[in-house]
C-alpha cells in the first residue's frame, strides 16, 4: 500500500496523474520482488493481482466513523470527504458501514486530476466552502494528509488509530489530536465551540 500510495503521489507531482489503484496494480510484481519474493511473476500471477485489487475494493470503513460523522453532523459540521481513491471503492466503503455520503459532498482525486497532497487539491475542496468567518476543519487517520491540509488553509485533526506516532517534528502539531475518530470528532467539536463568533 505504501509503496503504491508513494508511485501514485510522486506521478501527479511530476504532472502525471494517475488513478491509486492502476498505480497499485501497475507496481504488484516490482513490490513483490522489493519483498524479497526473486521470481514475482512465478510466484503470482495476474490472476492473483486482480483478486488482491478485488478485495482492496471491498473494505471496511474504520471502527467508529459512523458515529464520528454523526456526532460531527448533529454540531452543525458538513462532512465533506476528500480521497485519493476513486469514487466507486471507497463511497461502496462508505455504503458498506451504513454512512450516508451525498454525491456532492464527494471529492475524488480522480475527478479533479490532481493528487494529496499537492496544495491545490486541499485548495479545490476550500474553495467549495462558503466559510464566512466559519474554520474549515480537516481530519485524516495519515499525518501526512491532514498536515497537508491545514498547511493550506484548513483546522488539522488527526486520528491516531493507524499510524501511532505523529512525527510533529516533520509534520507539525494538529489542532486536534486523538486515539480514535469518536474522540477525534469530539476534539473538533470542543475546539469549535472555544473559537466563539
């Protein structure tokens, strides 16, 4: 996945932009030998590849954004989403675990050409805000994605759950950060409410 996230950002920052997941499948075999697997092409086939891309096409969505985006919802947030996947996957994620996504409200990479974290992808999501003096929060389980954010206009919050280890000296500090997205979504929630009118 790192790898394949990596290929994938390094492209659309040389002005190539791909699709994740082609890029995904595109670099199979070389991350297999990069594994340590000599002969990947022996020990996989394409078969192989496309049922492994098949069922990265089936996850789940992570424990507790039901109830994140409700709790974000009922204080008065519009939950926006914002993916370098493409909008089939992870909207079926999103449908699989029960949460309610307008089309609308759905910015794929895909759609716009241009991949996190390049400035003007978190710049193309901003613009569709009508702010009026309101923050704009955006929250990532990748530091790299919500540093990414708030360094070009967004309030960043960053759930912990998957990466552990927030590496501030490299990203910097987020104005919310928690263990989990419930308590994330709380952590916007009570940092909201301190800001006033």
């Amino acid at each position: 996945m790192e790898a394949g996230e990596r290929e994938y950002t390094y492209l659309s920052l040389s002005g190539k932009y791909m699709k994740c997941i082609d890029v995904i499948g595109s670099i199979f075999y070389r991350t297999l030998w990069q594994a340590g697997i000599q002969e990947p092409r022996k020990f996989a086939s394409d078969e192989d590849r496309d049922f492994l891309l098949q069922a990265y096409r089936s996850l789940k969505p992570r424990e507790g954004i039901v109830e994140c985006w409700d709790r974000l919802r009922k204080a008065g947030f519009k939950v926006w989403c914002l993916t370098a996947g493409d909008t089939a996957r992870v909207a079926g994620y999103l449908k699989a675990g029960g949460i309610d996504m307008p089309e609308e409200n759905f910015v794929s990479c895909d759609t716009i050409g241009i991949g996190k974290p390049e400035p003007s992808s978190y710049k193309y999501l901003l613009d569709k805000f009508d702010q009026n003096g309101l923050e704009a929060w955006f929250a990532a389980a990748h530091m790299w994605d919500a540093a990414g954010a708030k360094q070009n206009g967004f309030k960043g919050a960053w759930c912990s759950a998957w990466e552990k280890e927030p590496c501030a000296d490299i990203f910097g500090e987020m104005d919310v950060t928690a263990p989990t997205l419930v308590a994330m979504a709380d952590g916007i929630i009570a940092a909201s409410s301190k800001q006033g009118p």
